[in-house]
C-alpha cells in the first residue's frame, strides 16, 4: 500500500470519527437545552406555590438540573477538545498527503 492510499485511508477514519463526535455533542446540547427548560419550568413553579414542602421539594429539583446542566456542560467542552485534537490531526495528515502526492507527481514527470 503506498503513502497516498495509507494518508487517504486514515483521512476517511479521522473525518468519520470527527463526525460522530460532532453527533454525540449535538445530543449533549439538547439534553443542555432540556435541563435548562426544567430549571425554568420550575423556577415558575416556585415564584407561584404557597406551600414549605412544595418550595423545599421545588428548590432540590432546580439544584439537582443545575447539577446535571454542569455535568452536561463539562462533556460539551470535553468533545469540543476531542474535535479541535482531531480536526488538527486531519489537516496535518491532509498536508502530508499533498506532500506525497506532489513526490509522486515529480517521479512520474521526472
């Protein structure tokens, strides 16, 4: 197998595994948009009920979502990592595939 097909081979497999990344945070930012729609969902809850246990109950769920938005968050920045790692490995593979291509291009003219 030459350098061109083993570059191209693993250009498919990064950009494959870029966009499954690219999926799996585009779910991590919906469950974000949902906790956050809880949390609001609640907040109106809370301004309106009268009763001590409903508060004390309403107010453990808020910080429950609030916890489970940080969660949610820190594995948005975590794939946001692994996509900005990956995209770097992709061009600099893209680069040494051009550089293949151009050697063979002069062994073939030369």
């Amino acid at each position: 197998m030459s350098q061109v097909e083993i570059y191209q081979n693993r250009i498919g497999r990064i950009s494959a595994e870029i966009e499954r990344l690219k999926r799996d945070r585009l779910s991590y930012l919906k469950k974000k948009v949902e906790k956050s729609n809880k949390i609001a969902q609640s907040t109106k809850t809370l301004r309106t009920t009268r009763l001590a246990s409903t508060i004390s109950a309403k107010q453990r769920e808020i910080d429950r979502y609030q916890k489970e938005l940080l969660d949610i968050e820190k594995k948005i920045a975590d794939y946001d990592k692994k996509i900005i790692a990956k995209e770097k490995e992709l061009h600099s593979d893209e680069a040494k595939l051009l550089q293949e291509r151009r050697k063979l291009e002069k062994k073939l003219d030369g």
